[in-house]
C-alpha cells in the first residue's frame, strides 16, 4: 500500500457534501481534513502497489459532485515520530 495526499477545492459552499460523499464512496480514504487556504479538504488515500494514481484521482476524487480542482502529493517515505 502506498500513501498519496489529494488537496480539493470544492465548489462554494459544497466543501461538507464533498467530504461526506467522499467518506461514502471512496474505500481508500484513510483521513479527510478541512482546511484554510486555496484548497477546502485535504484527503490521505492508501492505494494498491498496482493501482494507478492518475486514474484513481481523475475517476474517484474528482469526478464527486461539487469538486472544482485537485492538487495531488505522492508520498515516499512515512517517518513516525517516537
């Protein structure tokens, strides 16, 4: 399983409906965060080694209602603090 981080910018006043459709529909959502800035919510998704990013992103993330752009951040490495 690989980690990536989807960035979304939901329509005006969409931002609650994009994450309750995305907490439904999308099995790979590990966590989901509502934040400040250019982007509305922020999603950490675990994908098969075998699943493809671009395809996964274009077809699941963006194609919920109210979604108007993306930015996507593949993670290499997860370093736990202790």
């Amino acid at each position: 399983m690989r980690a990536i981080f989807v960035q979304i910018k939901c329509q005006m006043g969409q931002a609650y409906k994009v994450a309750s459709l995305a907490q439904d529909e999308i099995e790979e959502l590990s966590e989901l965060y509502s934040t400040s800035g250019q982007y509305d919510l922020l999603a950490k998704f675990y994908l098969s080694a075998d699943q493809d990013t671009g395809l996964f992103v274009t077809e699941r993330v963006q194609t919920l209602p109210g979604v108007a752009d993306t930015y996507t951040l593949i993670a290499f490495n997860a370093f736990v603090g202790g």
